[in-house]
C-alpha cells in the first residue's frame, strides 16, 4: 500500500533563511508527486508537482527515487509562506491522492 | 473561470441525523473526488467518480456513506445517522487529465459538526 510520509508536524524559520520541508513516500509503482498548500482559512490548492519540473512562488521539490524522497524546499523564506504544506501521492486505479499528515510552517519576521 | 464549489460551507447536525453535502466541480471535469479531513485521520480519500459511475467505494469508512454523481457535473455525499466521529470538513476536488498530466483542484470543503 502507498504511504506518504511528513515527519515535520511544525516548522519555524526566520525570515530570509532557507527551508526545507521533508517528504518521504512508499509505493511499489512509479510515483506521481504533488505539493499542495492551504493557508489560513482559504482552500487547499496546488504548489507544484514533479512531473512539471518547476518553481512556484521560489519553491522547488525534486524527485529522489534512490531515497524515496520528495523535499520542498527555498532558499530564502518570506513570511507569505507560512501555511500549512502537504505533500501528496497519485495513486490506483482511482487515482486518488494520497495525502502526508501535513506540515506547518511559519516564518518569523 | 470558477472554480470547485461545494455547499454548505458549514453544518452542524445532531446525531442520527441525516446529511446531504454538495460538489459543484469546475465545468468540462470529468473526474470528481470525495476526500475527508479530520484531526485525528488527516486528509483521506473516500470516493471517486468518473462521469457518473463510481468504480471505486473502497475508501467510503461505514454503509453509512454514499454518494452520486448526476449528468457527470454535480454531486453529492450523503451520510445517514450521523455520528460524531462523523465531524470532519468534507473536501471535493475535480479534474481533468491533459496531455498525460492530471491536477486535482479542491473546493473549500464542508465542515460537518455533529453534536
């Protein structure tokens, strides 16, 4: 069974500093990976996904299939991104989202 | 264009009581999923459809739980004799498939209280 792991239920950085948040994810299948990201009281949307390659709003995430990793990372964070992240699995034959249990960010002036 | 809309945006319901909760997905999407996000389960998958079959019910938690999907547009979820550990906000997410890329894009959920 698919399985998608955040170990980081809260994370604080300062303002300009880098961040990582960590993702790690079990599948027996190649995995199709997504970031999504809900700030306060507004709805869940997506950030990125790895089959895009790209950078949203600074953020990048990059596939390490030898780890079994997905990290979101920016090298400098801006107080705008204090949200909640999760880091999410497409998966069966539903092709339903798999979800991580989330991480909070926030970042201190 | 508008996106996923779901309705009500609250309910509070006491237990044993029946519920009805609402999808309007992004117009032309023909996949629509039901998804559950709970303190203690995070976010979990409950139902998808394609068009108006269901090929898959298998996260549904209880035979308490159904849902239908109507002209391949709206849906709803319904929950009968609700009970607390029903208390959840119930998101619904459409999408389409494009080149071999597919995104899911999330209404704002129903936040479901039942006393």
């Amino acid at each position: 069974a698919q399985r998608v792991t955040q170990p980081e239920k809260l994370l604080s950085v300062f303002k300009g500093a880098p961040v990582e948040l960590k993702c790690n994810y079990s599948y027996s299948g190649s995995p199709e990976l997504f970031w999504y990201v809900q700030y306060s009281r507004q709805r869940l949307q997506l950030l990125l996904r790895h089959i895009s390659r790209e950078s949203i709003k600074g953020f990048t995430a990059d596939l390490n299939k030898g780890e079994t990793s997905f990290h979101l990372k920016k090298p400098f964070a801006q107080e705008e991104d204090s949200a909640m992240y999760y880091c999410a699995l497409l998966s069966g034959s539903a092709r339903q989202l798999t979800f991580g249990s989330g991480t909070q960010l926030t970042v201190l002036p | 264009g508008a996106g996923v809309s779901q309705s009500p945006s609250n309910k509070v319901t006491e237990k044993g009581k029946d519920v009805e909760l609402r999808c309007d997905p992004i117009s032309g999407h023909t996949a629509l999923y039901w998804y559950r996000q709970s303190l203690g389960q995070g976010l979990e998958f409950l139902i998808y459809f394609q068009g108006n079959s269901a090929p898959d019910k298998s996260g549904l938690p209880s035979d308490r739980f159904s849902a239908e999907r109507t002209g391949g547009s709206v849906s709803t979820l319904t929950i009968q004799r609700t009970q607390q550990e029903d208390s959840a906000v119930y998101l619904c997410a459409s999408s389409l498939m494009r080149e071999g890329v597919e995104t899911q894009y999330f209404g704002p959920g129903t936040r479901l209280l039942v006393l």
